[in-house]
C-alpha cells in the first residue's frame, strides 16, 4: 500500500506532503535531516495519512493536496477550517 501523508514541523509548523511505501522510514528520514526541503524545519510529526493501491493513485492524490496547501480546502482536510 502506498500512502500520501502530511507532516507538520514542530519548530515552525510548516507543512510537508509527500507520499511513499513506508512512512516509518520516510518519517526517520524527515527527522534525520536527509530530505532537503524538510531539512530545517525538525523535528516533524505526521498529522495526516491516505492509504493507495498504486503509486500513482498516491502520486495524484499528493498532487491534488498540494494544489490547495494553505487554502480552505487543506484546512478542511486536517479539521482546522470551522465554518
């Protein structure tokens, strides 16, 4: 199963979605600073995950968030949007 997920800094709450096999060692690698673009923002905590039979279903869906990170839309999808 692929997954989409979104994490969360816990020094500047910035947010990072991405999508992989195995968020375990994806996550590891977050925090061990060896992805360039969450490099300095750890510590990071996962907030939000989809699970996908396919790579691209994940692929799509990433891209579909990422379309609308920051908007109304992301802030419905992790509950933070009250209408």
């Amino acid at each position: 199963m692929f997954k989409v997920y979104i994490i969360q800094s816990l020094v500047n709450n910035r947010y990072y979605i991405g999508h992989t096999e195995d968020v375990d060692k994806r996550i590891t690698k977050h925090n061990a600073g060896e992805v360039k673009s969450t490099k300095y923002g750890k510590p990071w905590k996962i907030i939000y995950l989809e699970e996908y039979s396919s790579r691209s279903d994940a692929y799509q869906r990433e891209l579909e968030i990422k379309s609308y990170k920051g908007g109304i839309k992301f802030k419905k999808l992790l509950g933070l949007w009250k209408d």
